[in-house]
C-alpha cells in the first residue's frame, strides 16, 4: 500500500548526467499524487442502479391512467400528449419508441436530475432504459412502495434492479506532505522548510481522486542573489550560493483506528528537482534552453549548445573604468564533458586595445557541483590589474567567456559560457555611477546610468509645545515652540540611461524596470582623500518612478527613487503641560 507519485517536476539521475532540467520560478513546482485504494476504504461503495426494459413489441398498450412509481415518483400512461411530460409518458407498440418516451419523462423530472440516464437497444431488441442514482449508498425509495412496476410488467416490461450501499472509509484519512531543500554544499543534505501539511482526497464510491500541490512560494522564498561587495576580488563561493537549490517533498498517510488511535504509513521522499531563481515572461521562446548547456530540448540556433550566461545585458553593454561588474554561471553539466574530464573552469578574458592590439588571460576556477551556480568577477578593474593596464584608456573593450579544460593531456574540452562583451566608457563624467539590478535571468547586471538630480527630502509631523511654568528664559528659547516628530531625512535621486534603439537594449530596460531589487555605487566616507571605497546602497523606485521612451534612433530610460534614509539624531523638548 502507497502512495503514487502521477507527476512532478523534471527529476534528475542520483547526481549523474542528465541531471534535471532547471524550474524557474515562474513556472509551478507541482506534485500530484493518488493514494492507494485500501488505504484510503475499508470497502467500496456503491450505487443505486435499475433497469427498465420494453420488449420490441408491446402487444397490449396499458391503458390512460395506469400508474407505475420509481424512486419515490409516481407516473402514469397517457396516450393523449405527444411523447412525455414531467408525470406522464406516452406508451406505443414499438418497445423502441416506449423506452424512448420513458427517457425523455425522467429527464423532464426534476428530481431524476440527481440520477443518469441511459438508453440502449436490448438483446432480444426491445429498448432499455438505466436510471444510476449519482450518490452513493442505499436509495431510500428502492423498494415498494417507492419503486413499483407491476402496472407494466402485466404488459412484458421487465425490471432488474440493484440497490446502493454507502462506501466505507477509514477514519481520519489524510495525506501529509511537506517540502524539503538540500544545503548548497550536498545534494543529500536535506531539510524541511515548509510545514507538514494534511490533505483529504476527494472520493467516489470507489475512487480516489488526485492530490496537487504547488510548492514554488515555498521554494522561491529561500532562492535569491546577494548582492556582492564593491571589491576587485568579490565572488560568491559556489558552496554559499543561494541562487539555486535542489527540492524533493516527503509525503505519507496517517489515519485514526476503531479505538481513535493515530495509524501511520510509509513516509517516503520523492526525487529531487532543481529550481532556480529565474522568471521568463510569456514572450520568452527558449526559457532555460539559453542558460543550460545540455537541456533536452536543445539549445537555442546561437549560441549554439553553449550556455548563456544568467544576466540580461545586451551581448555589448557599457562600463565606466571604475565599474563593477559579475557574470552568474549555471554548471548543470557532466564531468565527463566534450569526451574528457573536467578538471578545470577558465574563464577567458580578452582585451581590445585603441591600437588595434589584442590580449588574452585566462583564469582558473574549480569545477562546481552540477547543481551549484559560479559568479565571476568581470570588473574593469580586475581587468586591468590582470593584464598589468597602468592606463586604462587605451582599453577599448574586452569579452568574457569560461571554457572547461583537462589537465592531462592539458586540453579545452569544450565552451560552458557563451561570450559577453564589455565595452568602456572613458568620458570622465563624474555624474557616471553603476546601477545594479537584480536581473529576470537571476544574475544581477551592471548599468551605467546618468546621474541627473539628486535631493535631500524631509518630513515629519510638527507639534506645537506649550511652555511649562519656571521654565528659565534660555531654556524656553532653546526648547520651546514648535517640535517635530516622526522626522524622516532621505535623499531623492534621478538617474537616466541611453543606448541605440535595438530589441536587446528595449528588454535589458524593461528589465530594470521589473527588478525587484536595485543598488546604486556610493563612495564610502574617509577623512583620507587616497582611501577610495565604495558600498551598494539599496535604490528603492518611488510608484511608476521608470519611464522607458524611445527618442529618434537611441531608447531612453530615467528612473526615480529613494537611495536610503539619513539617520537623524534624538532631539530634545520640553515636556508637554
């Protein structure tokens, strides 16, 4: 006796390729389930059922008036009225005919709207009518006087019936289920993060019905993508990601025996399932097939069968020199990849210099596990510290890609991350910043925006205070008069961002635009002009605060927001009076 698992999410292979296709969130994290039958009855139930059978030829017609009862309705013979009424049926020579009229009466009954209904020709090639009483268990009127022919069978019409009895289940039946998730550092490692919950099964006299629950609410509020710190070295270990997890749910049964006792089942856990922190809008033909190398469905035509990196940003996307910038990568590939052993992540970086000149290094990451995420530091400045660039400005761009290798014999085994270009920005404008957001793709991106206004708000409520007697004269003069409560102090800025007119620039905006989460580069305080650091503050647009225009040949964007509040100090008062 179990419980079925009937679907469920892509499943993978035990840790081995194919692993499972990646859930966005987006999509529903559904299981569906049956019970067994024995767990669920004791015994089957049944329903009330008869059968009303006319021989081909009715020899002898019964005569107007003859009355006849089923199920606690009384009917007569009317050979005036066409076919039948909601009481009345017209009876003829033909069984054919007979039991049609019969039908057409018990549909026009509303009480027979609670029964089904059939007809069919008999065997001996008379007409039979089923009348099935929809609820289960005994009809109450299944007996005389109730249900009572004789009236037709005196004229060759027959009647086999059978009465209902009412299913029998066990006591207290429920089916508990509960979500699970793996730490990111094991596949194996896991544990619940949603309540057990209990759910009845709906039942026929003899079936039991499905079970679906979606648990994607559950999963999506334990997946995110921290924000790194502003630094030429921050990454995120793929031990510590949180921006993708492996879920599976534990589900069994308990029910209550003659003594009210609790039974219970076999709890069982079902295969696990990947989710990650992604969302595709409707319009999005691929889906995951751009961001995982080898899902089943292929891959989209570009970039071939090579992932995409999680990010939204054009292929080409403008940084300033002092950016920061990430690149999020899905492993979700063998170990065994492009015919050898993986031993090895390199992420290429190549530059183009003004000169025309080209340079290429190529960084080395440990392989994660299928299920884990890398984050790559892609900043301008990791760049050029790389390459040993004392003058930026004779960068002119640079792309990223990231390869697996072997080491023995040393050998690229095949492209994981599909290039993205990076071109710089050397205006010198010091109204330049970085705006980073949390991007559908689950990576957060880097857009150089405009700084265009920036404000400090301030609101509170005021309170006029009285002066309390033998207050001195320079107290009342410091203290008194009006005072202002719930004071909030914050600073307002606009930002605006421009780029040439193409579909890929039009979606990385309105992607700003639905990101739910936003950070804006700040230079840390120092009383040193030489410490230059700088912090992410949460940007937080004000209600309808993005606007997205298109102007000539270059597509436009200005937003509006909070960057943070300014802490403000107690004040002091006079006491109220």
């Amino acid at each position: 006796m179990a419980i079925s698992i009937d679907s469920q999410p892509p499943t993978g292979n035990g840790g081995v390729a194919p692993f499972p296709i990646p859930v966005p969130i987006s999509d529903c994290l559904q299981w569906c389930l049956t019970p067994d039958f024995f767990d669920v009855f004791d015994n089957a139930g049944s329903k009330a059922q008869m059968i009303i059978t006319f021989p081909a030829t009715i020899g002898s017609i019964p005569a107007d008036g003859t009355e006849f009862s089923i199920w606690g309705q009384v009917f007569e013979v009317d050979s005036t009225i066409t076919d039948a009424t909601s009481t009345k049926v017209k009876l003829v020579s033909s069984g054919n005919l007979s039991g049609d009229n019969l039908r057409k009466m018990l549909e026009a009954n509303g009480f027979f709207g609670v029964t089904t209904v059939t007809e069919n020709t008999s065997p001996s090639g008379g007409r039979s009518t089923k009348i099935t009483w929809n609820n289960c268990g005994e009809q109450g009127n299944f007996s005389a006087p109730g249900t009572d022919i004789t009236n037709l069978e005196a004229f060759g019409t027959t009647l086999s019936a059978t009465n209902g009895a009412p299913a029998e289940y066990k006591p207290g039946y429920q089916v508990h289920i509960r979500l699970f998730k793996a730490a990111a550092q094991s596949d194996r490692n896991f544990s619940p993060i949603s309540l057990r919950k209990g759910y009845v099964p709906a039942t026929t006299c003899s079936t039991v019905g499905q079970i679906c629950v979606d648990f994607m609410t559950d999963a999506a509020r334990t997946l995110y993508c921290p924000m790194p710190d502003l630094s030429l070295s921050s990454e995120i270990s793929p031990d510590l990601q949180t921006l993708s997890g492996i879920f599976l749910i534990e589900y069994g049964w308990t029910y209550r025996d003659a003594n009210c006792q609790p039974v219970s089942g076999d709890y069982l856990k079902s295969d696990p399932v990947y989710v990650v922190n992604t969302v595709f809008d409707y319009e999005e033909k691929y889906g995951m097939r751009r961001f995982f190398r080898d899902h089943p469905d292929g891959a989209p035509p570009t970039p071939g069968n090579t992932a995409m990196f999680l990010s939204s940003k054009p292929q080409y996307s403008y940084l300033a020199p002092g950016s920061y910038a990430w690149l999020w990568l899905l492993h979700g590939f063998d170990d065994t990849i492009g015919g050898g052993t993986l031993d090895v992540i390199k992420l290429v970086f190549n530059v183009f210099y003004k000169n025309g000149t080209t340079d290429q290094i190529k960084v080395d990451y440990t392989p994660a596990v299928w299920y884990q995420v890398y984050n790559f530091n892609v900043s301008p400045g990791r760049v050029f510290s790389l390459f040993s660039i004392t003058d930026p400005s004779t960068v002119s761009k640079y792309f990223v890609r990231a390869e697996a290798w072997q080491n023995s014999p040393l050998s690229l085994l095949d492209t994981v991350g599909a290039e993205t270009y990076f071109v710089l920005d050397h205006s010198c404008d010091a109204d330049l910043i970085d705006c980073y957001f949390r991007s559908s793709a689950g990576g957060i991106d880097t857009l150089l925006v405009t700084r265009m206004e920036s404000t400090v708000e301030h609101t509170g409520t005021e309170i006029c205070l009285s002066v309390p007697c033998g207050t001195s004269r320079t107290e009342a003069a410091k203290y008194g008069g009006r005072f202002q409560s719930g004071v909030r102090v914050y600073q307002k800025i606009t930002i605006s961002a421009k780029a040439n007119y193409t579909d890929e620039q039009v979606r990385h905006f309105m992607d700003f635009k639905r990101s739910t989460e936003r950070w804006i580069k700040v230079k840390e305080l120092s009383p040193s002009a030489a410490d230059i650091t700088y912090i992410a503050k949460s940007f937080s647009i004000e209600p309808g605060g993005v606007k997205i225009f298109r102007s000539g040949e270059f597509v436009e964007l200005t937003a509006t927001g909070v960057l943070s509040d300014l802490p403000t100090a107690a004040a002091k008062s006079l006491n109220l009076t």
